[in-house]
C-alpha cells in the first residue's frame, strides 16, 4: 500500500520536473552566448539568430517560454562528479540504465536516461553541426495538402532544424511514482555546455575493473555478459573479456589447473595477441606443465604443450630452452641404443630408440636407427581394458583370460574359420589326422620339422600319449570322463605317429581333442604389473632370418574404451581386441587402421544355478525371462544406438549361424503381465515367498551395468537379486545367477559344460538338470550322426527356450582394430591373436 495519495504523488513529479526544467533553463542561458555565433555562421539566414535567442526559445520546449518561479530557483543545487555515488550492482545487472552528463559549470552532474546517439555523443553533435549538409533529412514533412514542403516553407523549415544541431536531447529519468501523462518529457540542453557524458556502459565496465582487482571472477564474468548482450561492440568492452580471461588463468593457476590456465591464455591471444604479460604468462603455464610431463615421462604430452607455446610466441626463450633440453636427451638415448646394439642386446637398444622417438620424433638419422631396431625385435602393444585373472573359473572367465590362454597355451587344434556353420579346425603340430576304419581310429601323424616363424620346439608322440593316457586315468587330477568314455586305447606307431582306437566314433574328432598340451605356448608370460602385461616369443627367432616376426606382445590397460581409442590414435597402442559398437562406423573411416570383425557373435546370457532349488521352478525362469526387456538393453547398453545390424535378439546359447540353432525358435517377447502372473504362481509353488537370489557378472563396466538393469527388472515383479562382486574369491559353486558372454563354437561339445557351469563334461555334474535334460545331453554326446546330432541340438534349442532353462538376451557382433603396420591379421579372425606367430610389425611412431 502506498504512503502518499495520487494528488501528493502528482504533487511531487511536478516539483520534480520543475526542478528540472530550471536547470534547463539555466544551462540553456549559459549556454546561449557560445552557441550563437555558431549558429549564426551556419547559413545566410540567421540573422534573425538574435531575435530567436532573445526570446529564449527552444524546439519542442514551450515551458522555455515561461521563466522558472521564484520557489524553483530555491531548489537544491545539482551534485558534483567527485561527489556521485557508484550505482549499485543490482541496478548496473539489472535497470534502470542511466548516464550521467557532466557540465562545464563546476563539473555539476545532471542525471539522465540513456541519450542517443551514443557512444561519442559530444563528437556526433559536433561534426553535425559543423557540416550540416551531410545530416539534413531528405523530406521535412507536408503541406496541408499532403504535398511534399517547397519553397519558403521548406526554407523555413529548413532553418527551424538547423536551429536544433547546438542541442542535446534528454530525458528525465525513470521515476516508478511519477503517473502524470508527461513523466517522461523530453528536454534539451545546448551541448557546449557539456564536458563530457559517462555513459552507463561506462559505469558497467568500471564496476568489472572493481572487481577483477578484487578477483571475484565470477561477478565479473557475469557483468561482462549483461553488457555484451546490452552493447556487444562497445568501446572497452574487448579489453574487459579479455582482462577476464587472463584474470580467470591467473586463478586457475593459483589452484594447480594449469591445462585450464593455458587454454584461456590461448584464447587471449586469439583474440589481442599483444595483450599486456600474455607471453610471460603463457610461458610459464606451459613451463610448469611440461616440467610435470617429464617427470612422469610423458615426452609426448611435453612436446605437445611446447609445440602449443611455439605456435604462439616461436621466438620466447622457454621456448628454445626446452627444446635444446630435449634434443640433447634424444641425442643421448640414440648413443644408448646404438651401444647397446653394438653389444648384441637388441631389446635394451629399441628401448632407447622407443624413448628417443618419443622424446624427439624428427631428430636426424633416428628413425633410420629406430626401423632397424624394431624389424629385428618387432613389439605389439595392444590396448585392453581388464587384465587375466590367476586362477578363473568357467563362470567368471573373461576375454583377458582367453587372450592369456591363447598366448600361452598350445592345443592339438584350434579354430581355423567358419564353413557354412561349421567350424574348421586346423593344427601346428600335425600333418595328418586321417580317420580309419569307419572312423574307429584315426592316426596321428606329427611333424617332425619346425618353421622358422614358428616358437614351439618339434614335439614327438610320447608325450602326447602320456598326457592323453593321464587325462583317462580316474585318480588323476586331469581325468577326463568324456575323452576316458570314447577312447579305448592309444598306441604309438613310431617316434612321430600314434593311434587312438574309440569306443564310440566322435562326431567330430577335432573338439575332443582341443585341450592344451603339456608345456609352453607360443609365448610366454615374461612381465606384469598394475597396468600392462608382457608375453616373449617361447623360442626366439635367430638372427640369421630372413623375415622377422612378433617378439613381443605388450597388454596396456586402460580405464575405458574411450581411452583405450584415444591411446590408439596418439600411436601408444598398435591394436584393440574389442572396440565400441557405436564406434565401428567412424573407426572404420580412418585410413591408417582396419577394423576387422571377428568370425564368431559373442552371446549375452543368463545361467541359472539348478542346485539352488528355488531355481527349478518353471514358473520362476519363465517369470524372469519374460520381465526382461532384451531390445532396450541391447540398444540402450550394448548398441548405444538405433538397430544398425551389429546386434541382434537370439533365442539360444549358441550363435545364430550354428548348425544347431534352429530358425524357428523366436526370441522371448517382453511381457510385464504375463510375468507378474507367472511369479505370483512361483510364489505359490515356493510356499508363499520369492527366494532372494545373488547374480554374478563380468567385472567390466558395461557388464555391470547391464547386471545392474537385470537386476531392476527382476525387482518389477518382486524378486529381489543382489549384484555379487566377483574378485576371484566367490566360490565355483557359490552362485544363483551368472551373466555371462560366451562365443560357443562347437554346440555338440560345449553345451554340456555350460549347462553345469564346470571346465568338462561329467555326469556328476548332470545330477541337478532336469531328467528330459540329462538324458539329451548324454544322447548327444554320444551320437556319431551329424544328421542325428543336429536335430537333438534342434530339439534341446526348442525346449530349453520353452522351459526357460537359460534366458538368452541379445548376440552381438565383435570387430578389432588394428594399425596397418601391422601385417598378417586375418581379414575375419576367429580369436584375438588368430594366427599371431606369423605376424609382422612395422617400423613405425608417431611424428608428433
């Protein structure tokens, strides 16, 4: 409510532009002597300049007529500049905008509402009437017939506007309580009578100054906004944003964030590169965070803060100082390497000569030295993202233990590619397996020679039997029931053949006989730390070859994919086993790399844990199954995009180009109500209550988090699953669920083990199946008819979906990349170090 009537509010605006208008008057009257003989030069017809001024008449101002009251000449006198107080925040941020005209008189300071034109107001109104000409309006109005003004009317108008040219229009500030219909009455003021007009931008950009010497950022940060978008081009505004950016590094480098400090000194000087201290200042940032570079020994990322600072102040001295710095230990590493290869110790010399190009990449004669380095011990680092484990389990077994058990395991076969559905085998220690009458026996024809690419020594018969004869002994520790069932005998033939007599002919006779050797594999397991792993050639390859290959193979961890492809662009890392999905397509476009996708889908499932008896309820497994919304998961989590053909919803444990996958077993829909029914049947069959169930899942994060929406999905309906942490320490059998993701290459083979989550097949492990279950998988075992083989297969697909005895989510597709340096990867590999031992690496690093 307010203190004053309306007649009191009206009251006070009129004193207040009385007030106001005397001073007018006042500066009008001062003002008028210096004026007129301006004004009179103008044009030939001002001689009655005198008589308009006599009267004291200005344009648009009929109060001009009227001299002040005696009462308005008793009104207090205007303020002085030294006197004005600053305009507080709130109003500079926010209104009303105001400038202030100071005047000659005692630098008196009137307060006004934002004049126009602006800025260089004084210097506008000048020039204009110094030359008149130039600023004379093209019409100046109509007559009473609507016809353009000529003759003496227009001559007379004309001299009314030259009139105008010595004075400034104002406005009377805002005032909220003045409701009067001329609150906002125009004035003018003969402008030889101003010094000068502080404009309200100008208050704005003295307000930032105030705070930048106080460093409060932030406020000055946001002043700077409100008056670019207020007068993005006015005068001083430029100096201020840049003031502010390098206020703002100096802030960040009293807070240890020099990477922050050198981009917005950088963004200094692109925009004033002679700004004040900018190559001091970018200097030292530069200076501090190539010093923390080589302290850790990241000469890449050193050279690439003093090439930031050489692209903008070439000729600085920290500049010239670190680069003779670095010079001079590239020199020194490249006498280190050439010694050392002197003294026969190649793999100390590429050391040097690896660190040499990483210090000084361009240095004369080192790329020379580092490719003959490199040819004779050829180095491939690939980038991972998880590390072996010592002792895995089927169950928590990942893709780093697979790559470990490739490099340094041998079989009798391994995987060679993918035949319409069937997988072929081939073998680094075999001629011939040629099977013999009707394929009861089949004789082993062994190698008696080596490659000379080849890092495995020349194996004979013996061994291979005594480890085949210990694996069908039943009190050994490596008894194998399967093999011990099929084979009847084995005999040996000569130093390099043996025989093995069956009970039963195999369906195939490659996957049974797919178990690692006794001994070494192609590499070994040379070094390991937290954050890389090294594997050596078993058999190094002599100096006299012709054709070198991988010496060595270096796993570099890293925290995320996205990493990991960073580390491969930067030229750390040669390879990655596995990449991102959503990024195949745009990998795939660099012309350095290839990204080559592997034979074989990999299978996201879940597994079930029969000895938990809970778990055997049809109504539970279907109930879960139906509650999990696969296609959401698989696009949101594993895609992160739209389908686009490198995944897909699978309806079975094995993949879909599998001779045992049958076509018209369609994936399980999403069906919230079907199970809500469903787990209210298994908690009745349970005795009234869901059992709480814990879930095992792959460590790395994606996986976890996949296990994570599993896990949300399950509670829907009721259930409640607790997420495990698989750190080795679970016990094998310690466990209700499993997400797993598998590659199963030979169904016939590799059912059996999953279904029991054990490394082998035995019918111990069958005891908790379903009786229908147990009998077909020991019928398939069994069987020597592929067409047998592959209808049971067909028939177990359709009734382990029916009974929900796994939950089969998605398969997706899996693709590496790799540096084409390196030469001899298989255009579809069918594992990740498919065929390594004839690989060859390049002599290669990165320029920059």
């Amino acid at each position: 409510m307010s203190l004053f009537t309306t007649e009191q509010l009206i009251e006070q605006s009129r004193r207040s532009r009385q007030r106001f208008r005397a001073i007018v008057v006042v500066i009008f009257a001062v003002g008028f002597v210096s004026t007129l003989a301006i004004t009179a030069q103008q044009t030939a017809a001002q001689e009655s300049a005198d008589k308009a001024a006599a009267e004291t008449e200005t344009p648009d101002n009929p109060d001009a007529e009227n001299p002040p009251a005696e009462e308005e000449k008793k009104e207090e006198p205007l303020p002085i500049l030294e006197e004005m107080q600053p305009l507080s925040v709130e109003q500079l941020m926010k209104g009303p905008a105001e400038d202030w005209i100071v005047l000659n008189a005692k630098d008196q300071v009137l307060v006004v509402q934002p004049v126009d034109p602006r800025p260089n107001t004084l210097e506008f109104l000048a020039d204009r009437l110094k030359y008149p000409d130039k600023y004379e309006p093209k019409s100046f109005g109509v007559d009473e017939e609507g016809k353009p003004l000529a003759g003496e009317a227009l001559e007379k108008a004309k001299r009314v506007w030259r009139k105008t040219l010595v004075y400034l229009e104002v406005h009377m500030p805002f005032d909220k309580n003045d409701i009067s219909e001329d609150a906002d009455r125009k004035f003018f003021i003969p402008f030889r009578v101003i010094k000068e007009i502080i404009y309200f931008e100008d208050l704005m950009l003295k307000q930032i100054d105030t705070f930048l010497d106080e460093k409060k950022i932030s406020e000055a940060y946001e002043m700077v906004v409100v008056l670019r978008k207020r007068s993005p081009k006015w005068p001083g505004l430029q100096f201020r944003e840049e003031g502010l950016l390098f206020a703002e590094s100096a802030r960040l480098v009293d807070e240890q964030k020099f990477e922050l400090a050198l981009v917005d000194l950088e963004q200094l000087h692109e925009r004033n590169p002679k700004y004040p201290g900018l190559p001091d200042a970018t200097a030292n940032v530069a200076d501090m965070l190539i010093k923390d570079a080589e302290a850790v020994g990241d000469f890449r990322r050193a050279r690439h803060f003093l090439e930031r600072l050489k692209a903008r102040f070439p000729q600085h001295r920290t500049v010239t100082r670190w680069t003779e710095t670095l010079t001079a230990r590239t020199a020194s590493l490249m006498q280190e390497a050439k010694t050392a290869e002197s003294a026969g110790d190649i793999e100390k010399a590429l050391a040097a000569a690896e660190t040499a190009a990483l210090v000084w990449p361009n240095t004369p004669g080192l790329r020379t030295l580092y490719g003959r380095l490199a040819r004779r011990h050829q180095r491939l680092r690939v980038g991972v993202l998880l590390q072996p484990r010592d002792v895995p389990t089927p169950l928590n077994r990942t893709v780093a233990d697979d790559r470990l058990r490739e490099l340094t395991q041998s079989t009798l076969f391994e995987p060679d590619y993918l035949d319409e559905q069937i997988v072929r085998y081939r073998s680094g220690f075999l001629n011939e397996w040629e099977p013999t009458n009707l394929g009861r026996r089949i004789r082993f024809q062994l190698r008696p020679y080596r490659q000379s690419w080849e890092s495995q020594p020349v194996t004979v018969a013996l061994p291979m039997i005594r480890q085949l004869s210990d694996k069908m002994q039943t009190n050994s520790q490596n008894f194998d029931e399967r093999l011990s069932d099929r084979i009847s005998s084995v005999a040996q033939k000569s130093p390099f053949e043996f025989d093995v007599e069956f009970e039963n002919v195999p369906l195939r006779p490659e996957p049974l006989f797919s178990y690692a050797l006794n001994g070494p594999g192609s590499f070994e397991l040379a070094k390991r730390d937290e954050r890389s792993i090294t594997y050596r050639r078993a058999i190094p390859e002599q100096p006299d070859d012709n054709q070198y290959h991988i010496s060595e193979v270096v796993e570099v961890q890293y925290d995320t994919p996205e990493k990991a492809i960073q580390g491969l662009l930067r030229g750390q890392v040669d390879m990655l086993p596995q990449i991102p999905l959503r990024d195949v397509d745009i990998l795939s476009e660099l012309s350095s790399f290839f990204v080559q996708k592997y034979q074989l889908p990999k299978t996201h499932l879940v597994q079930f844990n029969n000895q938990n008896k809970a778990l055997r309820s049809r109504a539970l497994r279907r109930a879960m199954a139906a509650c999990l919304d696969n296609q959401r998961l698989l696009e949101e989590f594993v895609l992160k995009s739209p389908p686009n053909g490198k995944g897909r919803l699978t309806s079975a444990p094995f993949p879909q180009t599998s001779y045992a996958y049958d076509t018209a077993v369609l994936p399980q829909d999403y069906d919230i109500e079907l199970a809500l029914a469903l787990s209210i049947a298994a908690r009745k069959e349970l005795g009234g209550a869901l059992p709480k169930l814990s879930l095992r899942a792959p460590p790395d994060p994606e996986s976890r988090i996949i296990a994570k929406q599993l896990i949300a999905a399950w509670a829907r309906i009721g259930l409640e699953v607790t997420l495990v942490e698989d750190d080795g320490t679970v016990g094998e059998d310690d466990w209700d669920l499993a997400y797993r993701i598998i590659s199963m290459r030979e169904p016939a083979v590799e059912l059996w083990p999953l279904l029991t989550g054990k490394e082998t097949a035995e019918i111990a492990d069958l005891k908790y199946l379903p009786n229908w279950l147990r009998q077909k998988l020991v019928e398939l075992d069994r069987v020597s008819d592929w067409s047998r083989a592959e209808n049971l297969l067909h028939g177990l697909h359709r009734d382990m979906a029916a009974e929900a005895q796994v939950i089969p989510l998605f398969e997706v597709d899996e693709y590496l990349i790799v540096r084409k340096t390196v030469r001899g990867v298989p255009e579809a590999p069918i594992s990740t170090y498919d065929g390594i031992e004839q690989w060859v690496v390049q002599p290669w690093y990165p320029k920059k």
